[in-house]
C-alpha cells in the first residue's frame, strides 16, 4: 500500500474513531501524534487531510448531502462518510492530487473497508462533485 494511501486510510480511521467515540477528530488525532506506544507514527499527510476535513466539514458535509440523491449524512454507513469526506476534501480543496486519484483512493478504500456496495455509492458520489467542480469553485 502506498504511503498517501496508508495516511488516507488512516485520516478516514480517525475520523470514524472519533464520530464513533464522540470525541472531536482533532483531540483524537493529536492524541495519536503523541502517543508513544502507537503501532506507527502518524504521517504528515494523515493530519493534513483530518485538519482538512475539520476545517471544511460543514462545506463538506453539505455537498455531500446535497448531491448523494436521497441520501442525508447521518443515513450513510459511518465508514463511507469518512472515506467520502477525505475524497471530498482532496477533490475540492487539495490541488497537490489530480482529481481521478482523489475519487480511485476513496473507491478502493470503500471496497476495501465497507460493504459491497459502498465502492459504488461512493464513486458515484464523488463522481458528480467531480463533474460539477468547475462550478463549486466559481
């Protein structure tokens, strides 16, 4: 597994820890930074994505909402909100990642961690704030 891929993964774990535990994403992800005992530090691109994704989330959660057709947020398995925050948040408001890789990182991670129709959804998702990026950003 790549290492943007690993911190990826790891961005969208501490996000479900944290909504799971109801502890705030930033608490939890510092605690992870400092822990000394953790099974593998934390990469940089983990805490870019979950500040990321703090600092965006009610923008984030809204598009969500708003293009998942009949889906809100809090009806979405846990697992595939986090992963569609982390896409949606490389996908809108981190330029370093070409679009198709922000939306392929977070279907492979559906496939790998949720259901068998998460990979779908969560293309699908993605897919359309890709094709209406152009007017999220006007």
């Amino acid at each position: 597994m790549a290492s943007r891929t690993k911190a990826r993964k790891r961005a969208a774990d501490i996000l479900f820890e944290s909504e799971a535990r109801g502890v705030d994403p930033l608490v939890l992800l510092q605690d992870r930074v400092i822990e000394p005992h953790a099974e593998a530090s934390v990469p940089q691109y983990t805490v870019d994505l979950v500040e990321g994704v703090v600092a965006h989330r009610e923008r984030i959660d809204e598009l969500l909402e708003t293009y998942s057709r009949g889906w809100t947020i809090a009806r979405m398995p846990a697992v595939d909100r986090a992963l569609l925050r982390v896409g949606t948040f490389e996908l809108i408001y981190n330029d370093d990642v070409p679009d198709v890789v922000a939306v392929d990182e977070a279907v492979d991670l559906a496939r790998e961690l949720s259901t068998d129709d998460s990979p779908a959804f969560v293309n699908g998702l993605l897919g359309r704030l890709l094709e209406i990026k152009p007017t999220l950003l006007a």
